[in-house]
C-alpha cells in the first residue's frame, strides 16, 4: 500500500527565509515532498552558511535547515533579479518569507503585488511580532519571544531569575505554524481556487503554546512563578538525584504513589500522614521532605537502576539525558530513526536530524542534504527561458 | 476578498484524545473549520473535564483545549458503541486518538481495523514515544520527553541541576506534529484518494525542535551543557536586572555592541580591550564582568526604561513579562487577538488563547466555546439514523 510519491510531490515552494524560524517551516515542507526553491542573496547566501561548527567549510546548521531544498541566487535589488523573481512566483504554489515587516513592500513583493502576478499564491509571512500591531516593527529574536510571552516568567528555581528554555521554540513554533497555515491554505485553495496571506509570530506562537499555563491567571487572576521541575498538582513530580547523575519521577494518582513507595521498599510511606493522600503530599514542607527520602533512596543506585525498578511497576519515569546521550538512544537514534546520515558532496557523510512525523503512505525521512549555493540556478532559471549566456551575464552583474 | 469559509470546512474529525497532545492536535483542525467530533467514554468523558481552575464547575482546560468541538459520548467497551463508532468511521476524513500503543488494537480500532471500514481514512496516532520501537509501551508524559529529548540538560543554571521548560511543550509539538501530519495526508488524499497512519511522538517532536542544539555534538563531541540566558556565540545575549525587574538583551554583533554602549552613555566600553570585538566579548571572564557593567546601569532604572532607550537603537530588548504581563499586553492581547472571548452556557464570558495562525482569507480565531459532555449525541447519531428512543435506550444502557 505504500506509494513512493511523497504527501507534497507536485507543491512549489520559494523559500526566501534565513536563520531558523523560515527554513524550518520550509524543511518541513520538503521533508513531505515539495520542491522547495531556496532564494539565497548573492554572494554569501544565507547567513548560517558561515554558522559553526562546519565540515569542510560546510554549516551543519545550514544542512539541518535547508536539508532536500534547492538553491539558486537572486539579488532582488536589481531590476533583473526582480524580474526572475516575479516569474518565479507566477509558477509557484507557496512563499516564504521571514523578513521584518516592510521589507517585501519596498522590494516591491508584499503580498499584494505577489497577488497581482499570481492570485492563487500562498504567501507565508514568519515574523518575530507579525505583521499587524504597535510591536510589528520591533526586532524579534527567540530570546526576546520567550522574554516577552511569559515562558521565561515560569521556567527556573524559585528565588532565582527568570530562565529561557535552552531550545529556541520560539523559532521552531513560528516554523511549524507557518507550515500549518500552509497546508490548511493549500486545503483552501485546491476547493476554492482562492490563495491568501498567512501572518504567524514567534510570540504569537509562544503564547499559543502556554495555553494551560495563561488560563490559571486568567480564572483565578493569581500570577504562576517558577518552581524548577515541579508541577503545582501532583507530588513526586519532580527530579532526582542517583549516584550518576538524574532522573525524572512524573508520580500523580494514590494508586501510582502506593506502587512506587512498594517498589522503593518504603511501604511505611503509605501510612505516613504527611504523604498518604494526593493532596498532602503536593503541599510544602511535604513535598521537600518527600524529595530527600526519594534523593537519600537513590543515592547509592545509578540512573539506569533506579528508572529500571520504577518502570517495572508501569510509574513514568526517565533518565535526563544529556545530548550526547540522546542522539545515541537505541530508540530515537535507530527504532525512530530521529538521527539519520546524508550524504554530502563536500563534507562526506553528515549526521541530521529526522522527521518527527512518520507517515505510512507517504515518507518524511529526510535522504538529500542540503543544496550548495547557488546549485540549481541552471535548471531553475533555464525552465523560465534563460540561455546559458544570459546566466553568465546575470552572474557577473551579480544580478543572481 | 475574505470568505466566510474556514480553511478546513467540510473536513470531519474524529477526536478521541484526551489531556493535553491529541486536544491541541484537535483544536488546531477546530479553529480551522474542521468539524471535530469529541469522543468521550462515558459518564465523566475527557479526565481534564475535572481539571482546575474551574468557572461554574466548567475546567477552562478543558475549555481551552476543546473550543469550537463536538461532543459525542461512547462506550467503546461495548458492543453497540463499537457498532457506532464503526458508522463514525466510516464517514470520517480524520481520526486522532492519543492511547499507549496496542489500546486502539484492543478495542478493535487500530489503522489496520479502521482502513477496512474507511479505507481514505487519515489515522492520527500520537504517543509518548510512538507505535514502533523498544520503548514504545512507556508511558509518556511532557516531563518524560523533556528529560530524554537531552532539553533538560541544556535548560538551567551552570552547576545546578537540569531544569524543565515551564511550558508542557512535548505535548504542544506532539500535538501540531499531528496536524502538520494529517493535513499533509489529507492533500494526498485528495490527489491520490489514499489514506494513511500517522505516527508521531512527543519525544521525537522534542528531538527534531532541537536541531540546533544536537548538531555541535554530532560535529564536535563537544556535549553542551547550561548556561542560563546566554549564547555561546554572542554577548550580551543575556537578562539583566533593572529595579523593578528582569529584562533581556539579544546584541549580536559589533556595531549592534556599540549603539548598545553609546545609548548606555559608556563609549569606553568600545575602547576596552575586554570587549571591544565579537570574540573577546563572549568569553569568560569578560561575560561576567560585562553582565555587571550592564546590572548596574540598569539598577537605577525600571524596565520600562531601560527597554524603551535601547530599543531607541533597534537593538533587540524585551522585559521579562510574567504572565499578568504577557496576557494583558496590548500587542499580544488585542492587536494580535492572542486572548480572546467565548461565551459558555454554564460558565458564561470565558476568556481562552488565540489561534496563533492569522490567515486573510479563512479565519481561525477561535469563536465558539468547548462542548458540553455528549451535547451532540443527538444530531451526531441521529444522521446515523438512530432514532430518539434508541439513543435514549443507549443512554440508560451506558453505551452513550
């Protein structure tokens, strides 16, 4: 039943975002089987093409973002370049573009000009704030999304200062969500034969995401503050310390804390007021005191013995990896295939990061690496009619 | 040039998810247009039904996660209910379904079961650690991912221990993995008429928004560790301390240091050999020492201050808003409708989290409240044929 043809096969993307947010929203895209047609400024291209670490000279952030996508050059400060690229987007199905507000307008390809060349076009803009709104214009980095949508507010030790997340969600959740208004777009589009613009923010994104975190404020106008690994209705739900290193418990219902304190050998626990139901247990001093003898437990066992025992009687339990290993677990390495190689005419064998949506008919594993810049700038602009010579020309006047 | 249709009108839904993964999965389809019908097991329904903060006795988590849904009950333990979850199949475009792999099997409902019934069915599965591989019977919560994505051990303090995103974000990208997933097969499905499993899982989602930060290690051996706010590529790209509070800068590169100096009014920064380039400036003890210079300009001003000056240079600056903040932010609140309105028979104006996905042509903002327990019990079996008194009979018998 499996078809070789991908979910996307046949769907034109240009793709002309750098950095993070954009191209993951594109990655996505070509993971599924679009042609994704990176436009990159001559002459660097994207700026992570010079982000470390690199392999040969190669950016390894540039191939994990912008892995199974063309690439062809294009200066849209000239007249030519803008040119091409109102011929491209006459052919193309999506674009993409996480520029700062204003920015397409004055190079005169905000939507409503795309519109005008091509009225079904899919236009996808990613931006730290969007498009609308008295902060559209203001700088948006991951950092300043997590800042300024709260997450920071609930994220570290009590007492200390706000932390960020060590991912920059913020970006990941502006790709995804441009990739969403895409496909529903596209959805839209093949019923009705009408396109439209897509306006999604990383803040925007960010707050979307804290949904169970905003409501407790909103209901109850009491403001959350941080409380490291802890979760404000359940104890042990928390962090460990073992002999090697750390673990987590998530323990929430009388039944599961009953089955851990038996597997722990501790059944005294079940009788001690301080511990014995669901609701004594998640008040403070309790749930510090329970933390020590769950820590004083484990402290003479590894990581690997202590989640052994706790799994065996079925409690949510894990190990903190660090990165290392996480990107050589058995399971998301290989079963899940979440690291899987490419092969790169420059750098060699690389190491990626694959696709976390496995589909049955139609795979997502992504096989191509990344395009070097400017690889496709023959096919793709010799099927808009270009000659051999006009390229050459374009490409000393660095219109491409 | 707007229509009144969503995205996904037309499109029907099966969710029988529960908690906080296959409802955002869900919700995201609903605030789209699908039509998404809630499975819920009878009497109690979804567990989060019985979540606080509860107005009325009305859980605003359920309320956030479920706006815009249908509710159906059904006792798919019997043999009625598994008759008339089989008629729901086979009308459906979607089902999403968040159990531990080989539950649905169980029941009489895996993708294989499912396909025989519908056979364009677009089978959503969405799990802790997915239907395949070693780990794939483990109970999956946020915190788990978290801890074996490797997010927690570069999340935190140096020299303290790893720490969770305060935000459940397995869960969220579990949850928008799924729809990426289901509205990629639907445009498949239109073009081929095949349908499909989707199979996706928190951890791998976890792993693939890490991209970033997995890929130093595969290159360099080099296993990253915590460092709080900053940025091993860049300083001051850290939060700092104004008197009424926590703000961050994001100050990349020269010339951005030294609009940041010069509005600080302390151009000897730039003459000081400490800071004065990209690579002396982000390393210890020259970070340390650069955090205090800042600390203690900015410990004499309010946030607001210190945020509106550096902003005047367009470097990146943002408060840390807590989540009184960050919910009554004009920008976020209204002009990006991040907050908005619904009003509930029971619990009355009930404000839930925006739809971060702006799209001009077919709207997404959420409009409707979350469905009361098997509100739609009639007109749902009853276009199955069921007459009144059947449906009542099926009620007194516990089947709905």
């Amino acid at each position: 039943m499996t078809t070789e043809a991908k979910a996307l096969a046949g769907v034109k993307v240009l793709d002309m975002t750098q950095f993070l947010a954009g191209p993951y929203c594109g990655l996505t895209l070509a993971d599924m089987g679009a042609e994704v047609i990176k436009i990159e400024n001559p002459p660097g291209g994207d700026f992570v093409r010079i982000a470390v670490p690199q392999i040969n000279g190669v950016s390894i952030y540039y191939e994990n973002m912008n892995r199974g996508k063309k690439s062809v050059t294009l200066n849209l400060k000239t007249k030519e370049g803008k040119e091409l690229f109102a011929k491209l987007i006459a052919e193309a199905d999506v674009l993409i573009e996480n520029n700062r507000p204003g920015v397409m307008e004055r190079l005169g390809f905000a939507y409503e000009d795309a519109k005008k060349i091509n009225p079904g076009i899919i236009y996808c803009s990613i931006s730290g704030f969007g498009q609308t709104g008295p902060y559209s214009q203001r700088p948006g980095y991951d950092l300043i999304g997590q800042a300024m949508s709260g997450a920071m507010s609930i994220t570290g030790m009590e007492g200390h200062v706000p932390l960020k997340y060590g991912v920059p969600i913020g970006d990941v959740l502006g790709g995804m969500n441009g990739a969403l208004g895409i496909l529903a777009a596209l959805h839209h589009r093949t019923r009705t034969g009408e396109g439209q613009h897509i306006d999604t923010a990383l803040v925007d994104g960010l707050v979307s995401s804290m949904l169970t975190n905003t409501m407790g404020y909103l209901v109850t106008g009491k403001v959350p503050g941080r409380s490291a690994n802890r979760y404000f209705n359940a104890y042990p739900y928390d962090s460990f310390s073992a002999k090697d290193g750390e673990y987590v418990i998530a323990c929430g219902t009388d039944p599961h804390f009953a089955a851990l304190a038996t597997v722990m050998g501790k059944p005294e626990l079940l009788e001690d007021p301080r511990f014995n139901d669901f609701v004594t247990r998640k008040s403070n001093p309790h749930m510090d005191e329970l933390k020590a003898i769950i820590d004083e437990w484990s402290s003479d066992k590894t990581v690997a013995e202590c989640v052994e025992l706790i799994m065996s009687v079925d409690i949510p339990v894990a190990p903190i990896y660090d990165i290392k290993q996480a990107t050589e677990d058995e399971h998301i390495r290989n079963a899940r295939e979440m690291f899987v190689e490419v092969e790169h005419p420059v750098a060699g064998k690389i190491t990626i990061t694959g696709n976390p949506i496995k589909m049955s008919a139609t795979p997502t594993t992504p096989t191509k690496c990344a395009p070097l810049l400017g690889q496709d700038n023959e096919s793709v602009y010799g099927s808009l009619g270009l000659d051999a010579e006009t390229l050459k020309a374009y490409k000393e006047k660095k219109i491409i």
